[in-house]
C-alpha cells in the first residue's frame, strides 16, 4: 500500500514524471521487440562477417586455389559458394536497411503512435512534443549508428582482406560499393528521419509507413547519382583503330564519340565503316569513369548528401510539430 500511494502522490512533488533518462527507457521498453530485433541482424551480422573473414575466406581461397588458379574458365565447388552467399547477403542486408528503418519509423515509432493517441497521452503527461520528439530520434539513431559502423567496418575488412578475382566482389559492384563505406551508415539515419516526417505528416501508420519507404528509397539513389558528378571523372579516350579503351574495373559513366572539334557526340555506331564515320566527323571515343582510388571521395560526397538530407527532414519534423501542438 505504502508503494502505491508514493507512487500516485510522485506528480505532487513538481518535477517532470519523466526526464531526459526516463524518455529514453521509455522508448526503449515500447520498442523493445524491435530493440531485440536489431541486436539479434547486428550480432549474427558480426559472426558471418568474422566468420568470413577467418574459416570461409580460407576454405574459398583454398578452392580457388586447387580448381581456378591459372585458368580461363572453372567451376568452383562449395566453399566459394557458401562465402560468396554469405558476403554478398551481408551487402545486400546492409543495401536495404535504409528502407527497413523508414518503414519502421514511419509506421511504429510515429505514425501509429499519433494514430493512436499515445502520442498525446505522453504530452500530457510533462513530456512536451519537442522532447517526446528528440528521443524518439535520439535513440534509434545511436543504435542504428553504433551497429551499421560495427557491420560496416566488418564487411570492408573482409572486402579488403580477401579480394578473390571474381567480378561479383569487386570494389564498384552496387551492394558491395553501398557497404563498404560511411554511406551505409548514414543512409539509415536519412530514413529514420524521412519516417519520422512521414508520420507527423500523415499520422496515421501505413501510409506513413509507405511514403516513407519511397522516399528513402528516392533520395537515397538520387544522392548515389549525384554524388558520381559530383566527384570529377577520369576521362579514357580512344581512337577509331582502338575504339574504346575504357579501364577494367572502374565504375562507368558517360560514354560516346569525339568529333575533329573535341565535342562529345553520341555514337553513330559506324563501326569500321569509314564513309560513316567521315560523314559523321568522328575521330576517336571517350569513356568517363571513376577509378577505384575514388572510393572514398565518392562514399564521403554521398555520405554528406544523405546526412544534409537527414538533417533538413529532421528539421521540417520540429517544424511541422511545433505548428501542430499548443
């Protein structure tokens, strides 16, 4: 009895019910079920990655060794197999967890909330919205960085460890470029914030949930294109005898004919047909492209358009919460 009635007389002391502490466990228990989630995707995504690294890069080497050395062509049994299943799932599971977050924050972590009213049960409660906001914020994103910068480092020290000469694991291919690098880690954050707005916008779940899919999945291509012309081009040039002289694993952009003039034209597709080629004034063919020492500056231009991105969706959330709420 005595527990009870401390307990309902605590508001008469004229402190919050809640501070910073309490609104972070307070996100924690609600969303424990997903907490458990993500440590389970962070700890099994940490043993296959170490496990690749050791044991299977090994055991993949050794066959590659023993049935593909100094061939042109060869059919490799399981243990190139099952690392190649493991690493490019490891990529790919990275690739895709902007969009996995943005689903979640538009539709549990917000908009169900604001759908219904838990939100405002909390506000009334002495939490204000801008703090109920900020730690619904604050909180996934430090799980969320603190497991993509574990998954991340794993998976570019496996990628550097253990370059086997297969094209699939090469430095540029899509899942294994997205993973290997600081993008990865801030492209979540992009979708818990572009959730998050989803939600306080339409306050209610699954539309929430699915705008803020598209949108994460809109921006985060539009900020790996943009950042490819943000980082300038090498340039391979070739000549008619040539043709294109485009470098071996790179990543490709712009490719077309030269004229006399050194305008870039787009291929008439001659071949060696000289009278073509004459009337179309072509005398040779370049091939943009970005080297591998363009990793990083590539990863940190990205990286700092979907931080930017982030930030300015957060921002409009405040906003919009502001103006919504007494």
């Amino acid at each position: 009895m005595t527990t009870a009635l401390s307990a309902a007389t605590a508001p008469a002391t004229g402190r919050p019910p809640r501070g910073p502490r309490g609104l972070t466990w307070t996100v924690l228990r609600l969303h424990r079920s997903t907490l458990i989630v993500w440590a389970v995707v962070v700890l099994s995504g940490a043993a296959v990655l170490l496990w690749a690294y050791g044991p299977g890069a090994h055991a993949a080497q050794a066959e590659w060794d023993r049935v593909c050395a100094g061939r042109e062509a060869c059919v490799w049994g399981d243990p190139i197999y099952d690392f190649d299943r493991v690493f490019r799932a490891a990529g790919s599971g990275l690739t895709w967890l902007p969009a996995l977050v943005a689903a979640w924050a538009g539709g549990a972590l917000v908009g169900r909330e604001l759908e219904n009213g838990t939100a405002r049960l909390a506000w009334t409660q002495g939490v204000t919205p801008t703090r109920w906001l900020a730690a619904k914020l604050t909180v996934p994103a430090v799980l969320l960085t603190a497991g993509t910068t574990v998954l991340v480092l794993l998976h570019h020290l496996v990628s550097d460890a253990h370059p086997l000469p297969l094209g699939r694991w090469s430095w540029y291919t899509e899942d294994n470029f997205q993973a290997n690098g600081t993008a990865a880690i801030a492209a979540p954050l992009l979708g818990l914030a572009l959730g998050a707005l989803a939600g306080l916008l339409l306050r209610r779940a699954l539309p929430a949930l699915a705008v803020a899919l598209v949108a994460t999945e809109a921006l985060g291509a539009f900020a790996t294109a943009a950042s490819r012309d943000l980082v300038p081009w090498e340039t391979a040039v070739g000549t008619l005898k040539t043709g294109y002289r485009t470098p071996a694993h790179v990543i490709t952009g712009d490719q077309g004919a030269l004229t006399a003039t050194g305008a870039r034209v787009p291929d008439p597709l001659c071949v060696d047909d000289t009278q073509c080629l004459a009337a179309h004034k072509i005398v040779g063919y370049y091939t943009d492209y970005h080297p591998a020492a363009h990793f990083w500056p590539l990863h940190l231009v990205e990286t700092g358009l979907l931080l930017g991105a982030a930030a300015l969706a957060t921002a409009t959330a405040f906003w919009l919460l502001r103006r919504r709420t007494p």
